[in-house]
C-alpha cells in the first residue's frame, strides 16, 4: 500500500525505535489465561514483523498476575528468541531477577510509581520502600551485565490521587534513574495526559538531568490522547516509544486504564511522517488479526480495522 501520503515534520527524528509491550503488559490483563504457545509464537511474529525491542513476559507471583505465570516456560520455548538486551522482562524484586538470570535474559525492567496509592496497590509499598527494593535488584543486574528499564507509571494523574504534580513525577523519576538504569519510560497509565502536559514534563526532566535521549513514553489512550501525546513528545526528542500490537492492554490495579496506544497506529502515523520504524505494517496487521482470533475479539487498532476489514 502507498498510503499515507509521507509529509515530514521539521522537528520529527529521522528514526524511533518502538518497545513492544504487547506480550507483557498487552496479555497481563486478559481476563483468560492466554496459553503458552500462544503467547511464544506472537513474540515469534512480531520479531519477524520488524519489531526488534520486544518486552516478552514478567516474573511476578502467580498470585499477583496469573496470566504470566508461565514466564520461565514461555523464555524455554522462545530459546534464542528472547536472549540480549531487546528482549527485556519486567521484575519487581530480587526474587523476580533469579527467575529472569536463570532464564538467560539480556535486559530487565523495574516498575515504580510517581503516587503513593499505586505504589501500596501495585507493590504494596510506599514510594520510598519500593525504591529501596530495587536498588539491589537494578545493582545485581547491572552486575550481571544486563540492559535495565524503569517503569515510572501515574506520571499524568492518578485514580486515587487526581492531578500529579510535575516536581513529584521528576523527583521519583530523578531517583529511578540514579540507581543505575539505562532508560527512563514515562506512563500515562489511566490515559489523561495531554500535549501541554506531556511537554511540561520532558522540559522538567530535561532541567533535572534527564534528557529526552534517555527516555521512552508509555501512553494509553484512554481519552484517545496517545497519538497526539507521542507526537508531541517525539517533537521534543524522544525516539523510544512503547506500543502494543492491536492495543492490547491496561493494568490489572487500575481499573480506568484502558488500552495502550496500538503499535500498528503509532507505524502508520510514523509512515505519513516519514520517521523510520522498521517495522513491516502488513505483517504486524496480519498479526494483530491472529491474536484477536486468539483472544475472540476484533482488535481495537483503528488501523487494523481498516487495513484488515
């Protein structure tokens, strides 16, 4: 297909790389357990469709997230397939980092929040005590010669809490990344955030030391914000941004997050732009259509409905 019709952007870069989440954070919250081959044979298709950076499973208790409860099995089907740094799982503790170190991964990453509520909801902890628990886990990983992710998420509003303010998102964000991570994301997790917002937020980082070149952003699109919030933060120079195949998607401890931003929007907006992404769009539509009759819904992609209808 020719379609879009390509018409750059001054401040658009050349290139972004976009971190798949729809193994992990797109299944975690399904309400059946997705089975095992299953999940393997769509990292498999997405690698193939051009998506380098795949975030395949977490290792979290069974009893906190059950659909990702297979994580070593899933890492021992993949073998090869989700060994070096872009192929990243997410742990929340020590116990976590065992189970990723005895699969042979290249990359991990910790999940943190910018609020209180969601730091006792999602780690039953503090702010405070979840950053003291990853201190150990990011300092043994780096050890061990691992790329390292943290996960900032609520950095656009909280459920519980409302409006969060910037100086507080920078403040854990400040503190995630002097633990020794390579890479900063920054979650809208319920999907309120807006362009305005999202720029104010990079403009503070940046004053505090973290610069867009070190940072991804994660929008949902609750609110239908996620392209324009990408865009935006593109603008101002970051070129990671996190999506999921089909928009799958949402976090099991705050029920108002819906799904992520669809991978397969985020290619063909980049497409129109002229930024590069790597990916094969026509491969990743016929694998989004595969999952959805996996999971017996249509996809919620705007683009896979039209591409595939």
């Amino acid at each position: 297909m020719d379609l879009p019709q390509v018409a750059s952007m001054p401040t658009m870069p050349e290139a972004i790389t976009i971190y798949e989440v729809g193994p992990r954070d797109g299944l975690q919250n399904e309400k059946a357990v997705v089975p095992t081959d299953v999940k393997a044979e769509f990292v498999r298709r997405l690698v193939d469709a051009g998506l380098e950076t795949v975030e395949t499973t977490s290792f979290v208790p069974p009893s906190w997230i059950p659909q990702l409860a297979d994580a070593s099995d899933l890492l021992a089907q993949l073998g090869e397939v989700c060994r070096g740094p872009k192929r990243p799982v997410l742990v929340p503790n020590e116990r976590g980092l065992d189970g990723a170190l005895a699969a042979g991964v290249g990359a991990v990453a910790i999940f943190g929040s910018a609020t209180e509520t969601f730091a006792r909801k999602n780690l039953n902890r503090s702010v405070e005590e979840s950053i003291r628990m990853f201190a150990p886990v990011v300092e043994r990983a780096r050890d061990a010669g691992l790329w390292v992710r943290a996960y900032v998420s609520m950095c656009f509003g909280d459920p519980w809490e409302g409006p969060v303010p910037v100086d507080q998102v920078v403040d854990v964000s400040r503190r995630m990344m002097d633990l020794g991570c390579d890479q900063l994301s920054l979650g809208d997790t319920i999907g309120v955030g807006t362009p305005g917002h999202v720029t104010e937020l990079l403009a503070a980082l940046d004053a505090q030391g973290i610069p867009a070149q070190s940072t991804a952003v994660h929008f949902h699109d609750t609110y239908g914000q996620a392209l324009a919030n990408t865009v935006t933060a593109m603008g101002h120079g970051v070129t990671v941004v996190d999506a999921s195949t089909g928009g799958l998607g949402g976090c099991p401890y705050a029920k108002s997050a819906t799904g992520n931003l669809a991978t397969e929007d985020l290619v063909w907006m980049c497409r129109g732009l002229g930024v590069e992404t790597g990916v094969d769009l026509d491969k990743l539509v016929q694998t989004s259509t595969w999952m959805a009759q996996q999971l017996g819904r249509p996809s919620p992609s705007r683009v896979v409905k039209a591409l595939a209808g």
